[in-house]
C-alpha cells in the first residue's frame, strides 16, 4: 500500500465507505499506535502522529507474517469511543483531506458512519408481525421469526439495513438517498416503494416481491464486495435467489395487484365485456397490472368474450376467459401466455 493509498483509505474510513476488512485494518493500527504511545490521537501533534502511524504500519508489514483480515483484532476496541477515532483519522489523514475537504459542501457530520453501538437490532418472537418505524420514516413490517438490524440514523448518501427472514418494506422516497437491503449476499436497492422480502432458512433462498415503485436486486459478492448480477423489478414482478446456484430465477406476484398509476387513475377500469375481442380484454389487464399477456395464436385475439370479470384475482380472472374461449394459460417468467385455437378452429 502506497501513501497515497493509505489516505484515500483513511476518506472512505470517515465516509463510512470501508469493507469490514478496511474498517478493521485503520482501527487495528490506529489501536496498536495508542498502545505504544500512551496518548490519544488528539494529544500528539497531526505530522508526528501521521508519520508514527506509517512509519508504524511499513515495519511491521516488514517484519510480520500477514494476518488474515478475519484475525485482526484492536488491542483496546471494547474502549474506543468514535468521536476519538474520529478525530485521530481526520488528524492523520490531514494532510490528504485539506485541500478535498474545501470542495466538499459536506459537514462532519455527513463523514461519519454509525459505529456498533449506533445500530438497533429487533427480533421478532410474537406470533404475528411488528411495525418498525425507521428515522426517515420508511416503515417496516418485520414477520415473526425475523430480524433486522438498522442505524439509529442513516447516512447522508444512502440508508442501508440489514434482514434475517421476512420482512415488507414501505420505504419514503429519497432520490439522493437510496435505500439498501442486504440479506446475505443478496442487496435490494430502492429509491423509494414498497416490496416483500423473503427468505427461506433451510436452503437460503431469498424472494423479493415488488408492490409498488422500482427496485434493483443484485447479488453482493463478500468477498469482492461488488455487484456480480441482479435484475429490475416493476410492481407485481418478482425474483428468487438460489443460494446453491448462485442465480436468479424471475416471475410473477403470487397475488398481482391493480396499480395505482396516473393513466389507471384517470379512468375507472371496468372488467364488464360484451362481445370484446380477446385483444381488448388482455389490453385491459395488462393496463391494469402492469404485466405482459400474449396469446400464443394470433387468431385467439379476434375471439369475442362476455363476462363480468370484476372484483376477482387476475389469475381468477384468466381462468374464466380461457374457460370461455377453450384456452389455458401459463406464467413464463415475467409474461403470461395463453395458448389454444382461434375461434373459427
């Protein structure tokens, strides 16, 4: 590691940017450096304590067999308070942070990342679910047998949470500020919407169901700590991750919902039908739930329907036109498609 390094580490260390690794790697020298000294970061003047820690760090890096970063342990981490580290790492890195810090319009405030002890863990061990109201008023509701681990305030550049099990997300809208999930090795990103996440415990498959809004979902490496592969969701769109594999698998809500959109707000969607072509219809349910349906036979969509469709489920819905028109359906994915012969067949 360079010098050079070393100070955009100690930025991402204030910015609350570093890996665990990282994180562990400045508080593991930073410790053994008071241990030496005796004097915190605060007491010790800024290029002196600068130069003990690097010189510190060359050293031993010469001297010492590397240790794996899950090994590395502060000396006195039990005692650290963060504002003392906070202020011994804004004190080394000094001399890389000037001239960035007057170009910033950020505070101090907005450099540091919740320690430890800022973050809240629930449990849920009732029989039904708990509402959990998070700081920027993005609501969870956390069922039975689940955990979440959240800060007692976001950052200034991004909200992240931490999910064992199954929890639905109503999360306010905040452009600037995305909304992250992780479960495992698999990250939910939200800018603001409403979504289901669950996770079977047996195999450590995670599903995620969107409601309403746009979400990304990813898989985060750990030991990369990137974005390796992921897909898009829209309402009513959903995804699997299949832990063993590695991969995701996408289809539909179990229960797909009317959208409250602009375009369905302006006019009141009527499932009546008389004598419709089968085109209308399917026209109909995809302005509805924002899913695609195709027929497999073109000839189907000159197919005239009857029916009085309102007020049930969509798949109930499909299930009485295919009756109607001796057809069947199937979920492909993200698409519905109905198969059978056209009506002058």
């Amino acid at each position: 590691m360079s010098r050079k390094s070393f100070g955009q580490l100690l930025q991402k260390y204030l910015r609350g940017e570093c890996t665990p690794e990282e994180k562990t790697f400045v508080e593991h020298w930073y410790g053994l450096l008071e241990a030496e000294t005796g004097e915190s970061g605060q007491n010790i003047d800024m290029d002196e304590l600068e130069a003990r820690l690097w010189n510190h760090i060359q050293s031993n890096m010469e001297t010492e067999e590397p240790t794996s970063p899950q090994r590395i342990r502060p000396l006195r981490s039990l005692i650290y308070r963060w504002a003392g580290i906070a202020a011994a790492v804004l004190l080394l890195g000094g001399w890389f942070f000037t001239q960035q810090l007057m170009e910033d319009t950020w505070s101090l405030n907005s450099l540091v990342t919740p320690t430890a002890s800022d973050w809240i863990e629930r449990t849920n061990t009732d029989a039904k679910s708990q509402l959990i109201r998070l700081e920027d008023g993005s609501e969870v509701r956390l069922e039975p047998h689940s955990s979440i681990k959240y800060p007692q305030r976001f950052s200034s550049d991004k909200r992240v949470v931490y999910l064992s099990g199954d929890a639905f997300f109503s999360v306010q809208k905040m452009p600037s500020r995305p909304f992250y999930v992780h479960v495992g090795e698999v990250v939910t990103k939200v800018l603001g919407t409403s979504f289901f996440i669950r996770t079977e415990a047996a195999t450590q498959e995670v599903r995620v169901e969107v409601v309403t809004g746009r979400v990304a979902v990813y898989q985060q490496s750990k030991e990369k700590q990137t974005a390796t592969n992921g897909v898009i969701l829209n309402p009513n769109q959903a995804v699997t991750y299949f832990d063993e594999e590695k991969h995701f698998v996408t289809g539909l809500v179990e229960k797909p919902v009317i959208l409250q959109t602009p375009e369905v707000d302006k006019q009141e969607l009527t499932f009546r039908f008389d004598d419709a072509p089968l085109s209308e219809v399917l026209e109909r349910l995809e302005q509805a739930y924002g899913i695609a349906i195709e027929v497999e036979n073109e000839q189907q969509n000159n197919c005239p329907l009857t029916a009085d469709l309102t007020g049930q489920p969509l798949y109930t819905q499909l299930e009485i036109i295919c009756a109607a028109l001796k057809s069947k359906y199937e979920v492909q994915g993200m698409t519905i498609l109905i198969s059978g012969k056209g009506c002058n067949e």
